[in-house]
C-alpha cells in the first residue's frame, strides 16, 4: 500500500457546529491518542466509505491535545455534505489521511516586511491557523487579512477576526463584499484588488493566499506583476479537481517505470496529459491535490540519463519536494510533467513507500 494509507489515521468526531447556513465547524480528535502532527497552513483527507476523498484545510494550529478543527461549506446534493447534514454526529468516527501542503509559515527576513493573507469562503481555514501561530508567536511583522464573500453573511468568523484585530496591534482585518447588502459600509470587489491599491509596492513582503482558484491565481498575477512581490514570496496551495492535459488517445508516449523491488512495467501514456494524470489513471499513483504541486504523493524519481531533459523544477515544486521524507536527487513530481514526445523512453522509479 502506499504513504497515503501508511498516513492514515482514525479521528472520532467531538462536535459540529454550524458557523452559517452553509459552513460547519468540525472537531475531531483520535481515539487511539494517535493523533495527526502538523503544520498550521496544512491540509487533511476524509476518505468515504467508496473510496472517495474529500480535501480540507486545518483550522487550528496543532496543540498537543490532538484536537484539529475543520471549516467545511456544505454543497447542495454534495456526498460528504450530504453525510454532515444526516449522519455525521459526536462520536462518529472518520478516516482520514495527512497532512499535505506546503502552504506552511516561513519566517520574514526582515520584522518590517509585511504579511498579507487572502482568503474567500472557508479558505479562511488555514490563514486562521497562520495568523494564530504568527500572532501567538509574537511577530513584529506587521499582518493584513483580506477576507472576501458575497454578502456578509459569507464572513462567518468576522467577530473573531476583529477580537484578535482588538488584541493584537500589528494585525489588521479586512473584510471584502461583492454584491454587498445596501447597508455595508466596509470594502466592495474583490480582494486581490484592493489588496494590490492598499500595498502597491511588495518587493519585501510576503503573501499566503487560499481559497477560490480563481482569486488565487489572479492575486498571483497583479501583486506579482504590479505590485514587484517576488514569486517566491507568494503561497498557496490550490488543492481541487484533477489537471488535465488535451490528451489525444491515438498518440502514445513508451515509458518504463520502476516499483517495489526493482519490477520494472512498461507504459503507453497519452500525449498532452501530465504524468501524474496518466499514472494516476493506471492506478499508480494517487495524486491527491489533484495535480497542484501540493501533497508529494505523485513524486517520482528520474532517472540521471533523463534529469537535465525535463523541464526545470519550478520554485514551487522544489519547495515542496524538499520537504518530503526521504527527498532524494532526481526526484519530481509528475503533475509538473507533461507527456510530449520527447519523453518517449522516459525512465522512472516510483518510491517504494507510494505504493
């Protein structure tokens, strides 16, 4: 079996608190004092009862009572909503795998560079656990959160975001509407915007942002472009839907791919799907991000003679790779890999622990 099943852990559900009409609070701990290290920014997998799995952020820094809280919207005929409006209760028990992501704190090189966190819906959830880490740690840097919804009701944990504004002097909360009620008096658009003309200038700075992926990417776009943020210092991890490539059936690329005690399989990919999508098809991999660069579990390892063939490593999947367990030369991942022709004879190992 492979790491995602050897990070598997058994959680009983404490409570469940609807936040609104939409988002439920889930607190969950392990019965086994089992319970799951990790890193504030980081996120989880429920697997259902069919295999199915369902991705969520951690909301909570990690403490020693094991205890991690989740911010879940419900979708209309949604399967796992389904089950939190109708059976999931306390004392249910639930299996999940984790944690991924890389979306993890790093330390500012400077206590004047500022810290900016963008987040709409329950992407919330783990700039929630960031900002308590940071403040709780006692940064000087000063913190800017900009949370975005349609209406103020979106803005579920709003009270809580202005206590610790309240508390904490360096930290400044601000909430933005999209199609606000006439009563709103705060900021309308979205976020990316009005962050990008409250902070034109970013060359020192530092930038976490989770939740829609369109907002992600456009906010990747204009702070990076327009307001000089360096790549580097802009985070996110965009866990969601598979990535796919325009795979064209009748267009296979050979390759040779090494497992569990040296078996060596030959595969037929499809040209102008990524790697991890073709092996993940084949049952090879598991590709849980859906192809983000955000959990590690398509890594691969390439052979020497093929290292200097492939595309560079991006700053993102280095990133990442380097925080793997057992990281070694050659490793990529293979949702950053696109299947052409000139992969064909591409030759790699998948780790014995992704089986």
């Amino acid at each position: 079996m492979s790491s995602y099943d050897s990070n598997f852990y058994e959680l009983e559900v404490l409570d469940k608190e609807f936040l609104n009409n939409s988002v439920v609070r889930l607190r969950m701990v392990s019965p086994q004092k089992r319970g799951m290290e990790y890193q504030a920014g980081q996120f989880l997998n429920i697997e259902l009862a069919d295999g199915d799995v369902r991705s969520y952020s951690m909301a909570n820094v990690w403490a020693n009572d094991g205890v991690i809280e989740l911010h879940i919207r419900l979708h209309k005929h949604g399967k796992f909503s389904e089950l939190l409006r109708t059976e999931i209760e306390p004392g249910s028990r639930l299996k999940v795998h984790g944690p991924y992501g890389n979306c993890t704190r790093v330390n500012p090189a400077s206590t004047s560079s500022k810290i900016l966190m963008l987040a709409t819906g329950t992407g919330l959830a783990p700039l929630k656990a960031l900002l308590e880490q940071i403040l709780e740690a006692g940064s000087k840097n000063p913190v800017w959160l900009y949370w975005g919804g349609r209406g103020s009701s979106d803005l579920y944990f709003s009270k809580q975001m202005r206590d610790l504004e309240n508390a904490f002097g360096k930290f400044h909360y601000i909430p933005v509407l999209s199609n606000p009620e006439p009563a709103w008096s705060g900021e309308v658009g979205y976020i990316q915007q009005v962050a990008a003309r409250d902070h034109p200038s970013l060359n020192d700075d530092y930038v976490y942002a989770c939740g829609a992926p369109a907002m992600v990417n456009a906010a990747r776009v204009i702070l990076t472009k327009t307001c000089n943020l360096p790549d580097q210092a802009f985070f996110a991890d965009a866990f969601g839907q598979l990535v796919t490539g325009s795979v064209t059936p009748n267009q296979l690329v050979k390759v040779s791919m090494h497992g569990p005690n040296g078996q060596s399989t030959q595969l037929n990919l499809p040209e102008g799907s990524s790697l991890m999508e073709a092996l993940r098809i084949g049952g090879h991999i598991k590709g849980i991000c859906g192809g983000h660069a955000s959990c590690g579990t398509c890594r691969v390892n390439i052979n020497p003679k093929w290292v200097e063939k492939l595309k560079p490593v991006s700053h993102a999947e280095k990133r990442l790779l380097t925080t793997l367990d057992e990281f070694r030369s050659g490793d990529r991942l293979a949702c950053q890999l696109i299947v052409t022709k000139t992969l064909m004879g591409l030759d790699f190992t998948i780790p014995d622990h992704l089986w």
